[in-house]
C-alpha cells in the first residue's frame, strides 16, 4: 500500500530541470483518493478522525495515499524554507500604462482609472446592445448623473432582489447578513450628494458586496461560521473597506461563503449554499461564493472576496464574472480575518474587465504607517484603449497541465487562445511548470497549517458548532507537523525559481481557471457540507501559484460548455504585473464579448421600462 512506502523523493538542483517544451519531466496528475462523503457517512467519518488513536492512523493512511509522505514530508530538498512571498519591488517596464503614486487618495485614483477607460460602451442605459451585457460602475454613474435613477432607488430594487432570492423557490444563499435600514441610509446620502451635484467619485451610489472574512460595519465579520464573531468581534472597517467607502459605494452586506474557507463548492450548512445564477441546481465554488453569485446575478457589479486558494477565481469563472487575485501586498490586509497569513490576498470580482480596474485602483496601495508585509510601491493602471497596440505579448503554455481539465474547458480555453493569437498576432511559447502537483500539496499543507493555527486558541471551545465537512479539514489540518510546514515553505522556494526563470521568457503563464465547471448541489450536502476532494482538486488544478508564490492573477469568461455553464481563462503574472494582466483580461473580454449568455437568474436593477422594479423576468 502507498501509505507504508516510506521512501520520499530527492529534488534535484533547479538549475538542472529542463523548463522547456521537450523537457522529459513527469507531469503528475492529482493523485486524490477519497471519496465523496456526506450525511451520516461524513459524520461517522468525522468522529473516527477525531479518535485520537483511530484518528491519527487513518490520518497517517490519508497523507500517504494522497502522496503527501513521498512529495513533500520524506522529501529532500536542496533550498531553504521561503515563509512569506513578499515581492521586492521592481519597474517591469509594463506597456501602455499610467503610473501612479500609492499615496494618492482613493477617489483620486479612481478618477485616474476612469482616465484609462475606452471612450466607447458596448452597452447603452436602454439595454440595446447586440449581445448581453451586465451593468457597470460607469452605467451607475451615468444613470445617476442623468437624474432618472437614484441610489435610493436601485438600493429598493436591491432590497427587493434579495428579498425574492430568499424565496423557497430560490433559496440563492447571496448573503450571511446585511441591513436594510443602513443599506437605505447609506442610498440616502449618495442620493443627497448627487443631487447636490457633488458625488464623490463614479464609485458614489454603486452596490459593492463584501464577503464574510473581511470586517464591514455594521456587520459581524463570521468567516461563514455561527460563533467567530464571538471570539474576534469587529471593531472596524477594513482597509479596502474603509477605501471603497471613501469613494462612496454602498456597501450592502457580507457575502455567504465556505466555512473559514475550508472548501471549494460554496455549500455552507449553517447559511445555506450560494448557488449559481447559470443554473441554480449548481455550485457557485468557493470560498468567495457569495461575491461571485452577486455579481452574476447581476445585483453589484462588483464585491470583494479573499483568494486563499484560488477561493476568488475559482467561483468566478464558475459563474462567469472577472476574478482578480493582486500580487501579495499589493492590497493591505488589515481588518481580514488572519485565517492564511501567507497565501491569502484580498480580490476583485466584476462584471467586466473595467469594473475589476476601478475597484483595484480604489483600494490598492500600502498602508503608510504599515511594515509589515508591505513594499513599497507604484501602481500601474493600464490604458484599455490602447491593448490593441500591444502586439508582442508572449504567453507561456504548459500542454499537459493546460489539457488536464474536462474536454469542454480544454477546447474553449484552445480556441481563445487561437483567437488571442490571430487577432493581437500574441506568441505561445511551450514550457515545461514541473512539480505541480507537489506543489498543491505544499501549499496544502501551508494553508492548512496557518488556518489550524490561526483558530487554535478557541477552536476547542466551538468545534462541535462547525459544519462536518469543515470538522474533517480542520483534523486533517491540525495533523500537519512542523517538519511539514518547513518542507513545503522549501517547495515554494523551489517553485518560485522555477517561475522566474519561465517569467524571464514570458509574460504570462496562461491556463484554465478550473479543471470542471460547476457540478450539483446534492441534497444529501445540505445540512452536513460535503467532501469532494477529487472534483475540489480539479477545481484548484490551475489556482496554486498565484497564491503561494504571491503571483498576481487574473480570470476572465471565455464561453460556456455544452450545459450552458460558464469557463474562465486564466493569466499568471510576474509580480506587480497586475497592469498587463487586465491589458490581457480586456482582450479577451473584447473577442468574447459576442458570446456572452444572461444568467438563468438575473436582477435588472437600472431597467427603467414598463415600471420595472429590478426583478428579473425570469424569477424562479
């Protein structure tokens, strides 16, 4: 059995592994043997893990058979450990960028943003447009500046929305708490400053979600669960947070999400699933289900998530929205529950590829009086009206990990490429990415290992009240030794050597988002969560580098498989290259643009015809 070979493999010096397409590296697929359980099985499961005696052997048996003991706790390693990914900071001579300084206000920056933006919408007000398209911050605007609509109008029609999406009908799982009366009293004073005529930016009056691992007055900050806020109250806004408020967005509430971000489906039993607007028998993925499922669904163009794990663009190329993760540090993280210190960073999900640029200009940028974790550093923000002079972009492609996905996935994310390729004439060059897999269990391992200890001081006290899905992970977290920790902080130094040297011949590293589209929601999950480890690993198969060697990344919808459910794109970056990653997102959002489908559930909120009140008209 797998489990009793204790043998480990010895890494040989990085500057011996062939990085290039003939390489005669193995590409190893995920090697996850665990079947799906839920129900009475997962609870069984559950208190035989949590045997101290039964529980560590059948542990022991999981992390062999899973290759954990071969690739990363017997290994042999050449580098030392690498804790933090912190980037230094360096001018990449990025194309067809504005620079600005970090000091500058938020509304300041957004006004920069706004400077970047093509001249020309593919949308109108009137919703006459050749394909579908969802509202963006600049149709809040002007809606709002044309005096039809109101703040305090769309924050009814919003109110309403999520009133609807509660309905046993629905049960769409958006929110874990929000406020109709601050919702409205927020609407009332964008409304006032408006009429004045003095918003304080094109973000004054737009619906902005937060999801629930970033503190948001008057909110309590849960991470998903009944109890967190108990232990760790919140006290004040976060960074991001108190920047989107500066600018005046309404910010609507905390989004549902997978409990302490242990998981991939979104299925939450405490709050119920976030589902998917493309098909709400779907997940909507995780950990930043809620967000995502907003967005779709049309109800805020933009929201904030966290991306622990791909825990931002897994769930939006799930539901088919933009999901960007920045470079570690670009964003601060003050006032986000500590749950990964290393591999979590604030992200962006929009509708569209401009909506994803506003928001990160308005919330990028160092603390000043904050060292920790912080460089210091220039913001690009990329002129989208000028990707089409960028012409000799080239994109890194690694065939066996890019194929490893559903056959629906490999061939739309093919033909974009072709399309990416004939229409900017962007060159793809073949690499070789080796150690994949070994390097999701390191960051397993990693993220495991900080969520356990981040949590450990109370975690005994309110175990019981975590859902048995998030039981099992925090076992298998807690199981992790040191030696463990340390050898996976020596995998990511390796893997961070390997990047540069592709980084040093490419632009970009380019692959799927997600190795699936999103599958049912099964009743049997509802109460108990469920454990789906071999459809959760085909869910972060492309994710890993972006958060463990602190990579910006960015995903963007490029069609849809044979269900009608959404596939994103995916663009690796080097550090501090979020400039060039929306330049790429905004391509590919222009050739794609035509092929884009409304969501089987869809909030209207700016319709002005017929006295529409928001609600879709296809309500469910």
């Amino acid at each position: 059995m797998d489990f009793l070979n204790r043998k480990g493999v010895a890494y040989g010096p990085v500057k011996d592994v062939d990085l290039g397409p003939y390489s005669n590296e193995f590409y190893l697929q995920a090697n996850v043997k665990a079947p799906r359980m839920t129900g009475l099985v997962v609870k069984i499961f559950t208190h035989l893990l949590e045997c101290p005696i039964i529980g560590t052997f059948l542990l022991f048996i999981l992390k062999g058979n899973n290759l954990i003991h071969r690739l990363i706790t017997n290994a042999e390693f050449q580098e030392p450990p690498l804790f933090v990914p912190l980037h230094d900071f360096e001018d990449i001579k990025e194309r067809e960028v504005k620079c600005l300084d970090s000091s500058l206000s938020p509304p300041e920056k957004v006004q920069h943003a706004l400077d970047c933006l093509p001249i020309s919408s593919e949308v109108t007000l009137d919703g006459a447009n050749s394909s579908f398209c969802r509202w963006t911050i600049m149709d809040y605007a002007k809606a709002y500046r044309s005096g039809e609509i109101t703040p305090s109008l769309v924050a009814e029609r919003f109110i309403a929305a999520i009133d609807e999406s509660t309905k046993p009908s629905l049960k769409m799982g958006f929110f874990t708490h929000y406020s109709v009366d601050d919702i409205l009293r927020q609407a009332a004073e964008s409304t006032h400053r408006h009429q004045r005529g003095e918003p304080i930016s094109v973000l004054d009056g737009v619906p902005v979600a937060i999801k629930d691992e970033i503190d948001c007055l008057p909110y309590p900050t849960t991470g998903g669960t009944t109890w967190l806020h108990k232990e760790r109250p919140c006290n004040d806004d976060a960074c991001c947070v108190k920047r989107l408020r500066l600018c005046g967005a309404i910010l609507v509430g905390k989004t549902n999400m997978h409990e302490l971000g242990s998981g991939t489906s979104g299925i939450n039993p405490h709050y119920g699933p976030a589902r998917n607007p493309y098909d709400t028998s779907k997940i909507a993925g995780g950990s930043s289900s809620g967000s995502a499922s907003l967005v779709s669904a049309g109800l805020c163009p933009v929201a904030l998530g966290v991306d622990g794990g791909g825990s931002v663009r897994m769930p939006a190329a799930l539901c088919g929205v933009v999901g960007l993760k920045p470079t570690f540090a670009r964003i601060p993280h003050d006032g986000v529950l500590p749950l990964n210190w290393t591999v979590g960073m604030v992200g962006i999900l929009a509708g569209t590829v401009e909506d994803a640029l506003i928001v990160y200009a308005a919330i990028s940028g160092e603390v000043p009086y904050q060292h920790t974790f912080s460089v210091l550093t220039n913001i690009n923000l990329p002129r989208l009206s000028l990707t089409k002079s960028i012409s000799d972009i080239r994109l890194a492609k690694y065939g066996k990990w890019f194929d490893d996905c559903s056959h629906d996935v490999r061939t739309c994310c093919t033909k974009t490429l072709h399309k990416l390729k004939d229409n900017y004439n962007w060159k793809i060059i073949d690499v070789t990415i080796p150690e994949i897999e070994a390097m999701r269990l390191a960051h397993y391992i990693t993220i495991g290992s900080e969520c356990s200890t981040a949590l450990d001081s109370f975690k005994e006290k309110n175990f019981a009240e975590l859902g048995w899905d998030v039981r099992v992970a925090q076992s298998i977290y807690g199981a992790f030794s040191g030696m463990e920790y340390l050898k996976a902080q020596k995998m990511r130094n390796r893997q961070l050597k390997f990047h540069k040297k592709i980084f040093a011949e490419a632009d970009v590293i380019v692959s799927p988002t997600t190795g699936v589209t999103a599958y049912p929601i099964q009743d049997d999950a509802l109460k108990t969560g469920e454990l789906d480890y071999v459809n959760g690993a085909a869910l972060v198969r492309y994710s890993i580098a972006g958060n463990f060697l602190g990579l910006p990344a960015i995903t963007v919808p490029v069609g849809f498989d044979r269900l009608g459910l959404p596939i994103g794109l995916q663009f690796i970056g080097r550090p501090w290259s979020e400039a060039t990653l929306i330049h790429l997102a905004f391509a590919v959002q222009a050739i794609c643009i035509s092929e884009s489908r409304k969501p089987e559930l869809f909030y209207d909120l700016l319709r002005r015809k017929n006295g529409s009140n928001g609600m879709p008209s296809e309500a469910k």
